[in-house]
C-alpha cells in the first residue's frame, strides 16, 4: 500500500502557493476594508486604550508580534498608562489636529 501522506514535490508546492495567496489577499482584504470605513493602517497607526489614552502604533493587518490579535482590536501595553489593555485604531474623523499632536507625543515599540 502506498503512503499517500507524502505529496509529491510539485503537489507540495502548489499547495504552499495556493495558501501564501489566500493570506496576502485576507490581509489585503483587511487593510482595504479598514481603510474603506476611515481608519489608517500601517506604521504609525493612531490608537486609543480601553481607559482612553491615545498613541501611536504599528498596525498590520494579519502580523503583530506584541499585541494579541482579537479581529478589530488587540492586547497590547498602553505607554501613555503603562498597563496592559485593549486598544483599537481610533477613525480619522474622530481626530482633530489636537488629538493627532496628543497621540504623536506617545509611542510604543517599535516592532510589529
């Protein structure tokens, strides 16, 4: 009998290139999606904690090494409070010039 656990090489590789899609377009997906409904995504993503401090993050969508994902909002330290808590990407027409300046003054690490 054979092992059919073991795909062939180019069955393997199709299969890898076939879920490395599905990934790029659900982050792609997320990022048009927040983007649609006005927030901004990305490097220097404004944020606000559960207790309402704002600052500045790093926001990809499908990669975070220092927060716990949980769909629009993550786990992550609050610098501003410095203490662990919810935060989620705060939208653009929630923001004034003032809010904009508060949340520039503070930020987190730097990794993803």
């Amino acid at each position: 009998m054979a092992d059919n656990s073991a795909a062939r090489p180019g069955e393997r590789w199709k299969r890898a290139s076939l879920t490395a899609a599905v990934v790029v377009a659900t982050i792609a997906l997320e990022t048009a999606l927040l983007r649609r409904r006005g927030y901004h995504v990305g490097l220097k993503t404004i944020v606000r904690c559960h207790d309402g401090h704002l600052f500045t993050t790093i926001w990809i969508p499908g990669a975070s090494l220092k927060s716990i994902r949980l769909g629009m909002v993550r786990l992550q330290y609050c610098p501003v409070g410095r203490h662990f808590t919810s935060v989620r990407p705060v939208n653009d027409s929630e923001l004034t010039e003032k809010t904009r300046s508060i949340a520039g003054l503070q930020h987190d690490l730097l990794i993803p």
